[in-house]
C-alpha cells in the first residue's frame, strides 16, 4: 500500500479534489423526517448535524441518531470539528430526561451519546453524562449504549462517573497521529487520551476510539496510533476519511483510497484488535450497534 505523504497540517492555498468514492446519499424519506422531527421537538442536539456527519441521511433513515449532550458549544477549539466554540450556556439538568425520551419515542435498540468538551466546570459535565446514562436506562431498559467521552482534562474522578453507571461501551478518540496532535486537537493531549481508554479497560469497561486519516500522517504512523490504542486495551477502532468541514478549519492533505482502509483493517485486526471499522465513510459512531461485539470473523 502507497504511503500517505508527510504533509504538515497547515492551510492550503487550494483543495484536493474529492474522489468518487465520497459521495452520499441526500438524507430523505419518512424515517428521515420522523428522527428530525423528534431531534428539533425535544429541543436536543446531535453530533450529526453539529459536526456536519456524511452518514446522517443514512442513520436518520434507519431511525437512529448520535445525541450531543451538555449543548452545541464546546470549550475546546480542535482544527478539524465543526462543533462551534465559545462559551456555553448554563448546565440544563432536564437534558437528560429529554435524552431518555426521545429514544423511547424512536425505538432506539442502540443508543450513541456525545457530548462536547465542558473545560469550565469542575466536574467536566460528567455528571450530566452519569445522570443521562440513568434516566437512559431507566425509560429504555432494553436499549444497550455508547458513550463517546471527553478526556475531561485528566481529572480522574470524573472519569470515574461514567465507569460507575457503566454502558456496554466507552469511547474516546485520539482522533490522529502523535505527530499531529498538537494541530489537530489544540487543547487535547496523546498520551492522555491513551490513559483515558486504559483507565477505562481497568474499569471493565469496552473501550472504543477513533482516528481521522487524510491529514498528512504516514502510514507507519497510523498503525503506531493504532498499536499504542492496542497496548492500553482499546477493544475497538474506527478509522475514517477527515472531510475539511469549513475553510477555517485544517485542510484535507490527501484522500485515502478504500483499498488502504482495507488493508489498515487487517493490520489492526493481525495486532489483535477485536473491532475494527474502516473505511472513507466511517465515523465513530457507523455501525456502532455491531461493535458491541467481536469483529474478528466479520467480513
């Protein structure tokens, strides 16, 4: 497989042609209006249209949807997401109980639940995050969950909430290569999103992350960011094409072919990763009702 070149993260004077393989489907048809219909009644955000998601129409379609707990302002300024940044509005302690609602009224089988950095509060906005999970459980009981967690800056006992109400599945992503972190995640650090899924496994939880390629990482680098993941007990990894979502934000460097996601597919699989989900469309949470468990023997 043909190396990604080394190309630093900086702003490009022109754009890298989007390839053919990147095309999606407009998000139409009843399932479609019905989840946006609940989304925008319950007054709820989701990481779909706040981070500008290729797969919206596609999960929206089959009813399910990522929500985005804690408000759509985030504290942190990361060059690749769409997430608006600024200062947030105060802590809504109702969210939580909307949350449970709303996929009560969807019929969600699998629930994904975000949330965008709260560096302003003490606890982080973990306990919004543990009081979501219950009033979660507690409405749907047969409805299994992701989380998708900050890093929350490090302070273990917040960390320590999520691992106490316990969902199926914890997710943090490194989102890219070591090399590149201080580009693309400003205020994120490696090491500590590695100490996040390993303080996770420790807690017996599943753990999940993601990494973006197309930024100007190598390869090698790729597979050392999926090895450090392996050796600090994530379970599952996606990897996915980095899609520049505004002209402010970093610029796409290169565009993985889909033979390359497949071949990074089953290296991580060779290391001994238990789920690996790849390919220029996925996102965190794609298919995130099949990772709950063992990818090993799926085609």
């Amino acid at each position: 497989m043909q190396e990604l070149p080394v190309i630093a993260a900086e702003p490009a004077t022109t754009r890298v042609k989007k390839p053919d393989w990147l095309r999606v489907k407009l998000p139409i048809g009843e399932n479609y209006k019905q989840v946006r219909s609940l989304v925008d009644t319950h007054k709820l955000h989701t990481i779909c249209e706040s981070g500008n998601c290729p797969n919206m129409g596609e999960c929206w379609g089959a009813g399910t949807a990522t929500f985005m707990i804690l408000g759509n302002i985030c504290t942190r300024s990361c060059g690749f997401c769409a997430v608006a940044t600024g200062r947030p509005e105060a802590v809504d302690f109702d969210e939580p109980q909307r949350v449970a609602e709303a996929i009560y009224l969807m019929k969600v089988k699998h629930a994904v639940i975000t949330s965008v950095d709260r560096d302003e509060l003490k606890d982080g906005g973990s306990i919004i995050w543990a009081n979501t999970i219950n009033a979660v459980r507690a409405l749907n009981p047969n409805t299994t969950m992701e989380t998708l967690i900050p890093d929350f800056r490090g302070q273990w006992e917040n960390l320590q909430r999520i691992i106490d109400v316990a969902p199926e599945i914890v997710s943090h992503n490194l989102e890219t290569v070591e090399r590149l972190t201080k580009q693309v995640r400003i205020q994120a650090k490696y090491h500590r999103s590695l100490e996040v899924i390993r303080r996770l496994k420790e807690g017996g939880m599943r753990t999940k992350s993601g990494i973006m390629l197309g930024l100007g990482e190598t390869k090698e680098e790729v597979v050392q960011a999926m090895q450090d993941l392996y050796d600090n007990g994530c379970d599952v990894v996606t990897l996915g094409q980095y899609l520049q979502p505004t002209p402010k934000h970093l610029p796409v460097a290169r565009f993985v072919h889909p033979d390359e996601f497949a071949e990074l597919r089953e290296i991580g699989y060779n290391m001994g990763l238990d789920y690996v989900e790849s390919g220029p469309l996925v996102r965190s949470s794609y298919h995130a009702e099949k990772h709950i468990v063992s990818g090993r023997n799926k085609g």
